[in-house]
C-alpha cells in the first residue's frame, strides 16, 4: 500500500513542482529589464546578445576582479558610458 502511495505522492510532487518552476520563470523574465536598468545597462536587441550579457554578468560576480569585466562596456547605456 505504502508503495503506490510513494507513486501517486511522487507525481503530485512533480506537478507542483513544474507550477512553481513556471512563476518562478515568470518572475526572472519580469525583472530582466529593472535589474539590467539598475546595472546600468541596456537590454539588447536579439536574444542571444541578451544571454551573453546575463552570462558576463554572472561570470563577473563570480570572478569580481577580472580584467575581462570591460567586455561588458558593449551592453552600458550611453549615460553610464559617459559617466565613466
């Protein structure tokens, strides 16, 4: 008995799992566009350019004191530019 309820107990988990991942997906995709604002950067154009922004960012906080952190110039705004 306590076998099929490990069953039915797993696929409910898995559904409630896959609800959550999709409004946790959602929340990420609304907040692309503040965060990358608050970075002081622009979002770009293709989908692409975006994920390799999101990458060097990650790489960045990962690594903070590299030299390779000026690859990110291509995505600032053109205030941010100007400021620095």
């Amino acid at each position: 008995m306590l076998l099929a309820l490990t069953h039915v107990w797993y696929r409910m988990a898995v559904a409630g799992t896959d609800d959550w991942a999709a409004a946790v997906q959602a929340l990420v995709n609304l907040g692309r566009k503040p965060l990358s604002e608050a970075l002081g950067l622009a979002m770009p154009d293709s989908l692409a350019k975006e994920r390799e922004m999101w990458r060097l960012i990650g790489r960045l906080a990962g690594r903070p004191y590299r030299d390779s952190a000026a690859v990110l110039d291509e995505f600032r705004t053109k205030a941010e530019r100007e400021t620095t």
